[in-house]
C-alpha cells in the first residue's frame, strides 16, 4: 500500500491537474454511482489525510466530495485529455475529464462521493496526518500511550493513533532509531517525540522514492550486512512484514 507521502504527491498532481477546470464528462465505473453524471461541475481542489484522497467538487446539484483511497493496488494517472489510457479500460474505476486533462483512477479500493459538509465523517477516524502542516505531535503520542504494550511496529502503522505512516516507514524509522519494531511503545520511553519527527523528516524528504533502504525488502542490512530478520505484525488476517537487524537494532 502506498506510504503517506506517495499519496500526497498523488494529490498534488491531481489539484494541478484539474483544479479550477470544468468537468466536461464524468465516469463512474463503481455500481453505486453508476448513473451518476458530474459533467459541468468546476473542480475546487483535492487534498490528502494520511492514506486518503479528497477531491472537491462544485457543480449545480451542490458541492460533493469524491472520496479515494488507492489500497495496495490503486493509482492515478493524469493525462492530457484525447490520451489513450496507460492501463485497460477494464481496471478504472473514476475518470474525470475537462478540455484539457483527464484524471483516471484505476482499481482504486475505495471510491465514494458525499456532499461536502459530509466530508469529515469520512476521515473522522483517523489520527493526525503526519504530513500536514498543522502535524499534531502531542495528540499523537497521546493516542499512541493508549495501548503501552503493543508493538511500536504495528502502532505506528494504526491510521488511528496517526495517518499516513505505512509498512515501510514503520520499519525504516525504527531502525534509523536503532530499536527493534516489535518493542513495545512503552519500552520507546521518551524516544517516541524523535522517533516521529525523525519520520516526519524521512516522508516530506520522500525517502521512499529513494529505495536505498537500510533494511526494507532487504536479505541483508545495508549498514552492517549483517542478516535482515522479518517478523509478521498485526491483528491476524492483517499481518504486515518487519523489516530488522537483529544486529543494528538489538
């Protein structure tokens, strides 16, 4: 699944894109909003909360937000409008046109469209994003002490104690900060305040886009050498992969 910040470039494109345009056709390739038509609507914007994608739309049946999340597979192309598709035309969910660009997003995990004073009971649930520029690091580690005993691994990836951390930023800060992820965040101590401004740092600098890696999705750590141990975390069902080394982060 895309890291927080990989969503974040996906929305910005998508506001350069389309913002303050009008939407000359409108497909919805989801059953429930099959008969829906946004065609002579402006687009007012679109904007990321952790994992999540909102594009605002004003239009005369009222302003609407359209709600997507890419999932593990999801993306979203901007093209020049009249340009074939990168991807079949059997695997897009959304596409957005106006006379000069058209906005397609394929096998997209969620797509919902609400009026825009429902927008916020969409994202409710989620903890404060990471990426934004009212970070909220207090309220944070305040949801994060809720649950001393889990792994710090696991707790950095709930969307609720906060948005937008994923699989590999998880793995990665924890051993930048030499700990091993399946310590619980108690054991963290008074190290959780860097351990998240350390994050923080690594996804606006978009470290992902690098993939020069210390220990994710590596056999050996990139620092030592020594052998990458990955250890299955989460809920069952929804395990996700721990990237350590059992040297570096004893």
């Amino acid at each position: 699944m895309p890291e927080g910040d990989a969503v974040l470039r996906t929305a910005r494109r998508l506001d350069k894109g389309l913002t303050g345009q009008v939407l000359t056709r409108t497909d919805f390739r989801v059953p429930q909003l099959a008969t829906v038509d946004l065609a002579g609507g402006t687009v007012r914007g679109t904007v990321s909360r952790g994992k999540h994608l909102l594009t605002r739309i004003g239009h005369p049946t009222g302003e609407w937000t359209l709600h997507t999340h890419l999932k593990m597979e999801g993306s979203w192309r901007i093209l020049e409008a009249g340009r074939r598709w990168p991807k079949p035309a059997f695997q897009a969910r959304v596409a957005l046109r106006t006379e000069k660009t058209e906005a397609v997003g394929f096998l997209l995990g969620i797509v919902e469209l609400v009026p825009r004073d429902q927008e916020e009971r969409l994202v409710a649930h989620l903890g404060p994003d990471i990426l934004a520029d009212d970070w909220d690091p207090d309220t944070a580690i305040e949801r994060l002490a809720r649950q001393p005993e889990r792994p710090l691994f696991d707790a950095l990836r709930d969307q609720t104690n906060l948005a937008g951390i994923g699989t590999i930023y998880a793995a990665e800060t924890c051993f930048i900060a030499g700990i091993n992820p399946l310590r619980t965040v108690a054991e963290t101590g008074d190290r959780l305040p860097r351990i998240l401004q350390r994050t923080r740092d690594l996804m606006q600098a978009e470290w992902s886009r690098s993939r020069q890696m210390w220990v994710y999705g590596r056999r050996a750590c990139r620092r030592c050498g020594g052998a990458v141990t990955v250890a299955k975390v989460g809920p069952p069902g929804k395990e996700r992969p721990a990237y350590h080394c059992t040297r570096c982060q004893s």
